[in-house]
C-alpha cells in the first residue's frame, strides 16, 4: 500500500515537472509578458481578497479590526504587485530557488539510499541532485539574471527531476525493502 502512494505521489511530481518545462519554454520565448503576466494576476487576486474581508467587515455584525486591517492590507499589496512587476521577478527568482535546491537536497538524500540498495542507478541521481543545488544557487545569488536564463534553468530543473522520479518510479520496491 505504502509502495502505491509513493508511486502515486511520484507520478504528480512527473507532472508538476512537466508543468515547469512548460512555464520554462514561456519564460524564455515571451519572458517579459510572462512576468507581466504574473504581477498582474497576482495584484489582482490581492485586490480581489482585499475587497471580499472589506466586504466581510461590513456586513458582519461584530466590527472586527483584523478584517479592515487584513482588508486594507490586501488591497495595498495587490496595488504594489501590479505596479511593481520587478519585485515580483525578485520574489520569483527567490522562490525559485529555494523550491530547486531543496528539492535537489531531497534527491540527493534519496539517492543515498538507493546506494546502499547497490542500485546502479545512483551515481547518476546525485549528479543530478547536485545541478540542481547548483541551479538553485545560481539562481539565487545572481542579482542579474535573465528571465530568460531563469526559464532554461527552470527547464534543466524539470528535466532532472523528471529523471530522478522516473528512476524513482522504477526502484521504489528496492527502496522499501530496505526498510524492512
């Protein structure tokens, strides 16, 4: 049951990782109208939420501050997003680049495992593991990175995860039985 929802959750990372190199290939094709995009969907769901808690502060009965506050807030962040769509590709890159290595140090922890399973396949996920700590450090510590790089490494990213997760896929019982 157990190797069931391993598999299972694999499969929607094979899918998110598809979704990347979909977002990846806009990025460098079209990288200033997707980010445009973007901070205008993001302003406007800010906007949006900011002006359903102003509705909900007067209509309720009890005149809570927190939902003006948060209300106000909302609205004045999402105003900012739109305006702003170079701190929007900031917070991106950031985001960005935490998600990479992250998951990058979670392949390289599984592919340590794989090792002592004796799997072949190992030496190939950590090489992999490791780019993709390096492309979410590069990432991170370019200040001017294109937008356009930023849709190639997010491309290379899916690409390695998507090997690793197939290999993952494939080797999962080996993985378990370890446990045993």
């Amino acid at each position: 049951m157990f190797e069931r929802f391993l598999k299972r959750a694999s499969w929607a990372d094979l899918l998110i990782s598809i979704v990347f190199i979909i977002f990846g290939a806009l990025l460098i094709a079209k990288p200033t109208e997707i980010m445009s995009m973007i901070s205008i969907l993001l302003g406007m769901i800010f906007v949006i939420m900011g002006f359903l808690k102003l509705m909900d502060y007067f209509t309720s009965k009890d005149k809570e501050d927190y939902l003006l506050t948060m209300a106000l807030i909302a609205v004045v962040f999402g105003v900012v997003i739109l305006f702003c769509s170079d701190l929007i590709s900031a917070i991106f890159r950031i985001i960005l680049g935490v998600w990479i290595i992250g998951s990058g140090i979670m392949n390289f922890q599984t592919s340590l495992a794989w090792k002592q399973v004796k799997s072949g396949y190992w030496t190939t996920t950590v090489i992999c593991a490791m780019l993709m700590i390096i492309a979410g450090i590069v990432i991170l510590v370019s200040n001017t990175l294109a937008i356009q790089m930023v849709g190639t490494i997010i491309i290379i990213y899916a690409v390695l995860d998507l090997i690793t997760r197939g290999i993952f896929i494939k080797k999962v019982k080996n993985y378990l039985d370890l446990d045993d």
